[in-house]
C-alpha cells in the first residue's frame, strides 16, 4: 500500500472532529487524529474561509462551540465526503492515531529532526 494510499484510507473510515471557535465567532474543525505537518504537535483543520490547513492540536487561542455554531461547518465537511464523529477533547489515543499516521507516511515527526539533519 503506498504512502498516499494509507492516508486515504485513514480519511475514509470514521473522522473524529472537534468544532472550536476562535474569540472572532470564527468556527473550526479540528482532526485530532489526522496530521496537519510532519510536526507530531499539529493536525489538520478545516475552516469555511481557508479551507483545509494545519495548525497545533491544543487547540489554544478557542472556546468551547455551541452546537448550532458548528451545524454549517459540519453539513459543509459532510458535503465534500467527511463522515464525522463529533468529539468534544483530544485523548492520548487520538495522538497516539496521528502519530502513527505521521510515521506511516514516512515524514520525520519534529522530536526526530536533529536525527535526519546533515
């Protein structure tokens, strides 16, 4: 199974999201088990101004969301092919997911890099 093919399959089985909002009212979608970089301290996101991007999983500078804030963002991922499980916190196992995810594509996680530097 190549590197791309391992990934795919990851996204196609259950994606675990968290929605968050930033103190502007701005809602985000947080995959606490899909890697944002090969920096083992980020995750993929998503937002209706950006679309996808990556950005550290601690979820700092958010609030908690009310369930009618995310409701657009959720038919929106739902839309282009996420099926979702909603999830309120971040566990050990879902990092353990992203990190796994991370080596499985072969990147170097960030608590490596010194290893592979010249």
């Amino acid at each position: 199974m190549s590197k791309l093919s391992k990934l795919d399959a990851i996204i196609q089985e259950k994606t675990k999201v968290i929605f968050r909002k930033f103190p502007n009212g701005e809602v985000i979608a947080l995959f606490p088990e899909l890697p944002g970089t090969n920096d083992i301290t980020t995750c993929l996101n998503y937002m209706h101004n950006g679309q996808h991007g990556s950005g550290k999983a601690t979820l700092d500078g958010t609030i908690k969301v009310q369930l009618l804030e995310c409701v657009n963002l959720f038919k929106e991922l739902t839309a282009i092919g996420y099926n979702l499980t909603v999830v309120t916190r971040i566990s050990y196992q879902m990092d353990q997911k992203r990190i796994a995810a991370i080596r499985a594509c072969n990147t170097v996680p960030s608590d490596n890099v010194n290893n592979y530097l010249p």
